[in-house]
C-alpha cells in the first residue's frame, strides 16, 4: 500500500506526516529518518485499529481470474505482429539495397 506523506524541514530537523492525518507525524535529524520514522507512527496507527485496510470492491487487472488459452491467444498475436514486423523491415531493406544499386 501506498500511502502519501508530506516532508517539511523547519529549525534543522525534518518533520513528516501522513497527508490528511496531521496526528501521525514524526521527525528526525535527516529525512529519510523522519521517513522511516512516520511509517512506523503509521504502522502504530494500524496495529490500534485507528486505520483499518478495505477492500473498495473494484475489480482491477490483478483481480481476473488467469486465463490460459487468453495467455496463449496474446502470445499467437505477439508472434504474428513480430513476424510482420520483420517482413515489413526486409522488404524495406530490399528497397534501399536496391535503390542503391545493390
């Protein structure tokens, strides 16, 4: 999961929060220990049943079922445009060679 913080540096040391959560914040000398350190604020925020994860219900590619005759399909479809391809650039070459007389 992917969640967005916000970085700020003020009075020499570094302070992150979770966007829209200012009450899960941290800092640190450097940012990437005020990073470190708001994903573990984070990370309490979680375990305490403060956030909890959902399922928003949408199915994305991830969520179809694996389908290997559609695999295989797409791989058929691949080979030919390939095949295509390749033809398409020899008649190309073929042409050049022999515009240029050889």
């Amino acid at each position: 999961m992917s969640v967005p913080i916000i970085v700020e540096q003020s009075n020499g040391h570094y302070v992150a929060s979770v966007l829209g959560r200012k009450a899960i914040c941290a800092q640190g000398t450097t940012r990437e220990s005020a990073i470190a350190a708001v994903r573990a604020a984070f990370q309490v925020a979680i375990d305490g049943g403060e956030i909890i994860m959902i399922d928003e219900g949408r199915a994305g590619l991830l969520n179809l079922p694996y389908d290997q005759s559609y695999a295989e399909s797409m791989r058929e479809i691949e080979a030919e445009a390939y095949r295509e391809r390749e033809e398409e650039y020899r008649k190309r070459i073929a042409e050049i060679d022999h515009a240029d007389g050889f």
